[in-house]
C-alpha cells in the first residue's frame, strides 16, 4: 500500500509539472507520454494541411465561443466536447495554433474555467521549429473518447456584475489595442473602454516576425506589469475574449490574482445603460 502511494504521488508531482508555456524541446521530449493530449484550435481546412502527429483539432471561432457576444460556451456542451478530444481530469494539454497565439490562450483560459490543472500553451506557432523536431501529418487524428468532468474554477472567470460592483477593489485591464481602448475604433455600438480600466494589449505578451510569433519569455514580460499590485485581484477584458486570455495566461504565470470577464466590450459595449470612459488611465 505505502509503495502504490508513493506511485501515486510521484505521477501526480510528474503530470503537475507541464509548464504554462510549453518550449518545444519539453514537447518534444514528452511526446510519447500516454496522457499527453494536443489540441490544435487553427480551423478546419488549415489542420488538414498539416498539423503535430496526433493532435487533435478544436478551431477556436467556432468551438471555442458561443452566442452574439462570443460567451464561454455552456458547461455540458464543454464538457462533451473535452471528452470528445480524448481529454480526462489527468490529461497532460497542450495547446497551439497558428500566428495569433490568442486563439490558443483561449483555450487555455477555458481549460483553468474546467479545473484542467496540466494545460501548456506551445512557446511557438505551428511550424516554427526547426524541420524535423516535432512529427508532423495531415491524417486527421481522431482520439479515444474520454470522460472528462469539469470543476469550475469561478475565481478565473468574472460576469458584468462582476466587475460593476469591483471598480473600488479591483485593477481592470482592457486587452485591446490603443486605438480600440481610447474610442477610436470598435466592434461593438459603442466606443471606449470600462471606466478605471488600463491597457494592456495582448499583442505585447508575444513577437511575430515573417509569420513566426513566439511568446516573449517571463523575464522580460515581468518588466511590463512591474507598476501592477500583486495584493489587488485583476480582472481582464477585451473585444471577445481571446486577448484578455492572453493575459491572463501570462500575469497567472507572474503571480497576480487574475480573473477574465467573459462578455468584455462586445457585451459591455452593447449595453447602453453601462458607464464608458476614452480617457487613458494610469497604474
């Protein structure tokens, strides 16, 4: 019995020990693992031209959201379609997709909602490896169903009322670029950004050159939120979700109490009764 224990949890420290972003010689030395589960959320036609050896494909716009403001999708549909993609509560995950990494770091963020304690997002997009590093096929990979049972994280997800009643003990950051954070552009009717908010674009968290993006190591995206409290709760937001989830992924790594609110602008844009503001904020 003491030996069986012992097994137990040695596995447990070993499945605990998949980074938050994944580099690709850990991917690659942990390939074979029987619980490593790869999830590809670029869509359809591009996975078929070519994607990792067993990896699974999720596309992120339409799996990923759901509804007219791009909401989580609902628990039983979530769950189905983890155990679909061969997903239990032991599965080691790791994600990517193509040059925007935020579509993969929705997942992410979606993976911590569901209790997926051992989810990574790849460091780089698909194909940025050197030739020959990682396997690679275009044989759709359909996986082994498994029975994957959520349990809900509700500190990393926020509602409208959420962030109504924290605006006196919350930071709130708006992922969206300049233009969109300050009322010169949006895809909602409105134009602006949640009052208090600060803005910090999920484009700064990774670098794309020549349809190679790569995200940025901790050391120096530590530099960028070196004004932000670690004491205070964090709640994040953009246009749908997907760059809040970046920075999500990235200041949960760095130690701050982060939470996504889930109907960001597109939501909060749309409802005319909310308060917005175009002034730039400061830390």
């Amino acid at each position: 019995m003491k030996h069986f224990t012992l097994l137990l949890f040695l596995t447990t420290l070993l499945l605990a020990k998949i980074p938050d972003v994944v580099p690709v010689s850990w991917l690659q030395n942990h390939y074979n693992d029987p619980s490593l589960v790869i999830i590809d959320v670029r869509d359809q036609k591009t996975y078929a031209q070519g994607h990792l050896k067993h990896a699974v494909n999720i596309p992120a716009m339409t799996k990923l959201f759901y509804g007219k403001n791009m909401l989580i999708p609902p628990l039983t549909t979530l769950k189905e379609l983890f155990s679909q993609a061969g997903i239990d509560n032991d599965s080691e995950i790791v994600v990517y997709g193509g040059q925007n990494p935020i579509w993969a770091a929705r997942f992410y963020w979606i993976a911590k909602v569901l209790g997926a304690n051992n989810v990574g997002l790849l460091k780089v997009n698909y194909g940025n490896w050197k030739k020959g590093t990682l396997p690679t096929t275009t044989k759709i990979y359909k996986p082994q169903y498994k029975d994957f049972a959520p349990k809900i994280n509700n500190q990393y997800i926020k509602t409208q009322l959420d962030v109504l009643t924290s605006f006196d003990n919350a930071y709130i950051i708006d992922g969206r670029p300049f233009l969109f954070y300050i009322g010169k552009k949006s895809h909602a009717k409105r134009y602006g950004h949640i009052p208090h908010a600060l803005n910090f674009p999920g484009s700064l968290t990774y670098n794309t050159e020549d349809k190679k993006t790569t995200i940025k190591d901790f050391d120096k995206l530590k530099k960028l939120y070196t004004k932000l409290p670690h004491d205070k709760p964090i709640i994040l937001y953009c246009e749908d979700g997907a760059d809040a989830a970046m920075n999500f992924l990235v200041l949960k790594k760095l130690g701050y109490k982060v939470s996504v609110y889930d109907g960001s602008w597109l939501e909060w844009g749309n409802h005319s009764h909310l308060p917005i503001e175009t002034k730039v904020n400061k830390p």
